[in-house]
C-alpha cells in the first residue's frame, strides 16, 4: 500500500511578513523607550510567527486505511473516486463550482487539489477539496487504500477527530 503525507506549509513570504509585523510593533512602541521597543519587536514577533505556523500546520495524511485530511478522518469505505486538479480547476471547484456542504481543506497559497467522492449514504457531504502540491501522488496513494464493504462501526462523516 502506497502511503502519503504531505504538510500544508507556509510560503516563505509570510514568514518575512511576521519578522515586519514584530518591526512594526517595534516601531509603535518606540515612544515609550527601549525596554518596550524591544519587548514589541519581541513579541509582536512572536505572536504573529505563531498565527503563521498554525495555518501553515495542516496535513494531509493517507494511513490505516483511512485519508486524514486537517482535522477530518474519512475511512476509506466513504471514499468514492479521486481526481487531481490543475491550478484552473482548482479555482473552479473552490470558487463557482464549490458545493456548500463540501468538506475543504483550503489553502489560497496551493494551486493545485485533489477532489475526492464521499459515498457514504449517511453522509450529506457530496466531496472532499484537498488543497495539495502533489496531486498526482495523493491519487495514487488513494487508489492503493483498500476498500472495506459494510460498516465497521467506524466513525463517520467529515467531522474533526476526537
């Protein structure tokens, strides 16, 4: 079975966006002398490299016959076909053509996705939107995930993980 994991990471730019954010809040606490300068640059710093490395900390994992995608576990029995998308598509389905009760994975700095089928009946999810760099190799990996029949008493919809 072909495994898969990738991370949604930042791109670099946002880092260099919260290195002028801790500056700026240098900058504004500059009147009130050098102690708080530097606690503002400090934490301000801080405090905005934190907010980047949480959105930039979703994953996306293929494993135990199930495709973890964020916060959401979708076994592999409710997973109906896999299709990648190229940068054109993507914004398609995550614009005009995004369905309201879809579960995505968005990430606006990602191009690319993958569309996956949810065939469980239960579940008026119609689809997953996995924004992804690799598409191709997360198609692969879901295509290499068994398929089990019936219930097993798995938990259902794409709902967070407890």
């Amino acid at each position: 079975m072909q495994s898969y994991e990738e991370r949604l990471t930042a791109p670099r730019s946002w880092w260099v966006i919260a290195a002028l954010i801790g500056v700026a809040c240098a900058l504004m606490l500059l009147p009130l002398g050098t102690l708080p300068m530097l606690g503002g640059l400090i934490g301000g710093t801080a405090l905005s490299a934190v907010a980047v490395s949480a959105y930039g900390s979703a994953r996306i994992r293929v494993v135990g016959g199930a495709l973890i995608a964020g916060e959401a576990k979708i076994p592999a029995s409710a997973l109906g076909e896999a299709r990648a998308l190229d940068a054109d598509e993507a914004l398609a389905w995550r614009t005009h053509k995004a369905d309201a009760r879809a579960f995505m994975l968005l990430r606006s700095y990602v191009r690319t996705a993958v569309r996956v089928e949810i065939t469980d009946p239960e579940d008026p999810t119609p689809y997953a939107y996995l924004s992804t760099r690799e598409p191709e190799r997360l198609v692969a990996a879901l295509a290499a995930v068994p398929r089990l029949t019936g219930d097993s008493g798995a938990w259902r919809g794409c709902r967070p993980t407890e």
